[in-house]
C-alpha cells in the first residue's frame, strides 16, 4: 500500500510563479539578515550590559531582567505571531514586526532607567516574534525539497553565528561610543532588513486554514513567563521564597492547562501529538538544551573576559569570534550529513562534543591563558555546529508541507525558550555560585559595600576601587568567586547537553527514509481525509 499525499507549492498561497536561483538567494540573504538581527538582540546586549550596569545602576537581577524582558516576550508569543504570519502572510508579519523591533531598539537608546529599558526590550521583543517564524517558514516554502537542507543548513548556521557577529558588532561601537549606540545600530539594522524585505522577499501564507487560538496564545505565554520569573528571582529572594515557589508553581500549572486545551480544541496553537514523532520531539529538545547553553555561555562569558582579564568590549567580542569561524562551515557540512547518517548519530555526536566545550570553559580561572579558551571555543563551537542543523532539519522535515508554518514556530520557540531559560538558569546558578564563593571574603566592609560586592561581580570591582589596600583583597576575591559561580554553571549546562546528546542517540530518527516514514504516518494522522490508494 502506498499513499498518495497532495504537496503543498513552493510558494503556496503566493499567486507568485515559481522563483529562480537568483531571486532564492536573495530570498535566503534577506532572511539570514533577519534572524541575525533578531538573535544579535541578545548577545548584543550582553556585550553592553556591564557599561550599562554601570551607568544605570543596575542590581545584577535587573540586569538579568534586562537581558530576559526580550527574551521571554520573545519566547511567549512566537508560536501565536508564527500563526499570524501563516495566516495573514508571512512577508506581512515580518514588515511589522521589522518596525517594532526597530522602534523597540530606538526606545532603549533613549532609556534612562532600568524600568524604561525593560520595557523597551520588551516592545522589541514582539516585534522579533513578528520576525523570527517567518524566517524559516520563507525558506522551506520557496526552495524546492532537494535545495532545502542546504538552504536550511545556512540559515541555522546564521542562527548560531549570529550571537557572535551581534557581539562584535557592539564590542566595536563601544570603543568609540557609549552603550546606546548598540540599540542605535540595531534600528539602523532593522531599517535595512525592512528594505531587503521588500525587495526579495515575496509574500507566502498557508493553504489551510490557521486557528490563532487565543485561549492557548495566553495559556502559554502566562506558562513561560511564571517558570522564568521564578528561575530569575530565586538567586535573590532563595529558592523557597513564596514568590519563586508560586511562580514555578504556577508556570507548571499552566503549562498543564496548555497541554490539556490544546488536545481537546479543534485549532490548536500547537497540537501537542506532534510531539510522540521522534524527528519533532528530539530536534525541538536538542534546539532548546543548546540555546539555553549557548546564551548562558555568552551572558557569563563576555562578563568574565571584561571582568576578570580586563578585556574591553571589542576585545571581548574579538576573542569569541574562533566559536563563529568554526560553526559557521560545520553548520553548512552537517546538511549533507544528517540525510545521510541521521539526526541520531550526526546531532547527537555534536550534543555531546558540545558538553564536551562546555566542561573546557568551566576549567577557565583568573589566572587560565587565551589558548585555553581558544580550545574550548573550537570544541564547542564545532559541536554546535554538528548538532543544530540536523535538529532544525529534523523538525522541519518531520511536518508535511501544509504545516511547516507550525514546524518553523516551534523551531525558533523552542530556541528563544532555550535563551530565556539559559539566560535565567545558568545566569542564576552563576549568581548562586558567585555569592557563595564571595561570602567568605566580606569582613571587615560596611553593610553597604558589602551587599553591592553581592549583588554583581561589577560593583564589586568598583567597590574595591574605593578602598585602597583593602579593595585589591575584594577585587581577587570577587575574580575568583566570578569563576566559581562560571564553573558551576557550566557543569550544568554539560549535564543537560550530555542528557540532550544521549536522548537523541536514543529516539533520533536515522537515514532520511526513516524520517520520510514518520512523515507519511503524521500526514495521515493529522489529516484523517486522506486515505491509502494501493
């Protein structure tokens, strides 16, 4: 018995005729630029945040907050705005969302306070949840099957770069200019995109009909959001605190009512039987697991070369650029690999090689030379590499065409959830490890200065600059519990890649063939209309 299975058009709904070679790499370019904009939005920041720290007085869970309010917002409300571009059309949605994030960024510039830059990224982060779906979504839906792991290989490669490049960007305005310049440039960059946009980029939409599920929209976000205030929180008030014990609490409850909604209404935001397919469950858990590493390296990273080695912003970003010169061909090389080997073996292989280049960061101290962290970039950006495509491929290649809308969606939610959780567990457990290792060290000092030394690796510096003998005492003991705390998120975040990299050699679907089965039975399933013809 075989099926015959109706493919959706390379452009469906578009009216447009089939694309040549030229205008898909303008297509591909335009979207790339996109995504770099929208994941630079994090590690931009992270490279500014001390100067900001600084000059905004900012206590270290605020500047969690600050790097979080995008990245949660984010997260919450991708899977609704990937529906609203499936609905309404995707070039549409990310013109939109290309001036919110451009607004948003413009705002942050122009913040004088905390409470107003939170807010500020806040508005950005809607507009990169306009953005970010359609990214993707754009790509598998006007390249032809045989070009789509290529061009789909090079988009996930931009993904992981893109953190790297955005650091760059911003270690280099800094030398000559403030910490708003950084948003300024962002603006610049979505006004840019906003043009290429317009230029290459024709509008697509799904040939079915899209549910935009209201009820699951806000179940989901409401989810998010109350396990990251938690997770954010609990380094600060402790992790029996009412607030962190409700607000996990309360995410997790919602995170039930989600599932449970979406099982029973007739237009889920995101079916959760999607998930029983193992291209689907294990490339979304490989994404997730890899992001919340990757932004938790860079969030303790870029503070650890400015901090501890004294390294300007531009110098830091510069000594991370050996992780983006190696992921960015491994990304591409992993295209060809995943379709012959597998996601099981090619994306679990870099799972576990990425774990490896964590534990290497976590031997990094005060006194560890740059070659060091050179090798632990190598290992770790090869194994990002290996493992991010097959993941991204494996998700989208686990959906038929009428539902790569929904495939592109939980992609990039499952990436912005990882940021989000990366950003609050390991910027946490850092903050947990830090506070420990310094407690020891605070005799002696005013009530005050003490608990700014516990409040940032930053203050303390600037503490101990006020005190003479005794501040090159604190400013050691600070550089060296920066490390403990860098130490001790690092080896969790192993753990979890190591979990992530032995799930996936375990369910990870094989050879092509074995995913294009799964495929057919989801097909099938998901659209009880179409029956076999033998």
């Amino acid at each position: 018995m075989t099926a015959t299975i109706e493919r959706a058009r390379p452009e469906a709904g578009s009216g447009r005729p089939a694309l040549t070679n030229r205008q898909r790499t303008g297509v591909l370019a335009a979207m790339c630029l996109a995504l770099v904009l929208v994941v630079a939005g994090v590690s931009m920041l992270a490279v500014g945040l001390p100067d900001i720290a600084t000059h905004l007085g900012l206590s270290q869970t605020s500047q969690t907050w600050v790097a979080d309010s995008y990245a949660l917002v984010l997260a919450s409300l991708l899977l609704v705005a990937g529906a609203i571009g499936d609905r309404y059309g995707r070039r549409g949605a990310l013109l939109v969302g290309l001036v919110l994030f451009g607004g948003g960024a413009a705002l942050s510039a122009m913040a004088q306070s905390g409470g107003a830059l939170i807010a500020a990224r806040a508005v950005t982060g809607v507009g990169g949840a306009l953005i970010m779906p359609g990214t993707l979504s754009t790509i598998t839906s006007v390249f032809p099957p045989e070009e789509r792991a290529r061009a789909v290989g090079i988009w996930a490669g931009f993904a992981g770069a893109g953190g790297t490049l955005g650091m760059l960007a911003a270690g280099w305005m800094l030398g000559p200019f403030s910490w708003p310049s950084i948003f300024v440039v962002t603006s610049v960059g979505a006004a840019v995109t906003f043009v290429a946009t317009l230029a290459f980029v024709p509008s697509t939409r799904s040939e079915e009909h899209v549910g935009l599920d209201p009820l699951g929209a806000v179940l989901s976000a409401a989810a998010i959001g109350g396990v990251v205030l938690g997770i954010i929180e609990a380094p600060n008030r402790g992790w029996t605190d009412p607030l962190t014990v409700v607000s996990i609490s309360l995410g997790l409850v919602l995170a039930a009512a989600f599932v449970w909604w979406e099982l029973r209404t007739d237009h889920p935001l995101l079916d959760p039987r999607l998930f029983r397919h193992r291209g689907f469950a294990t490339g979304s858990a490989s994404m997730l697991v890899l992001f919340l590493a990757m932004f938790g390296v860079f969030l303790v990273l870029l503070q650890y070369l400015q901090l501890v080695h004294g390294y300007g912003a531009l110098k830091s970003a510069a000594a991370l650029l050996p992780l983006t010169f190696v992921m960015l061909p491994i990304s591409t090389i992993a295209a060809p690999l995943s379709e012959r080997y597998g996601q099981r073996l090619v994306g679990g292989a870099g799972l576990a090689i990425s774990a490896v280049g964590l534990l290497l960061v976590a031997t990094l101290d005060a006194h560890s030379g740059f070659a060091v962290l050179v090798v632990a970039e190598l290992v770790l950006g090869s194994g990002v590499g290996l493992a991010m495509t097959p993941a991204t491929n494996a998700i989208v290649s686990s959906l038929p065409p009428a539902k790569q809308g929904v495939a592109s969606a939980v992609n990039d939610t499952t990436r912005e959830i990882g940021t989000a959780l990366g950003i609050a567990i390991l910027g946490s457990t850092f903050d947990t490890g830090y506070r420990s290792a310094l407690n020891g060290h605070l005799d002696g000092l005013s009530a005050s200065a003490a608990a700014q030394a516990k409040e940032a690796p930053g203050l303390a510096l600037r503490v101990a600059a006020d005190l003479g003998d005794r501040g090159h005492a604190l400013a050691a003991a600070a550089q060296d519990a920066f490390a403990s705390g860098m130490r001790l998120a690092m080896i969790l975040g192993a753990v979890l890649l190591g979990g992530a990299a032995l799930y996936t050699m375990l369910q990870g679907p094989g050879r092509q063939e074995e995913l294009l089965d799964d495929v057919l039975d989801l097909e099938l399933e998901l659209v009880p209309e179409l029956t076999p013809t033998p």
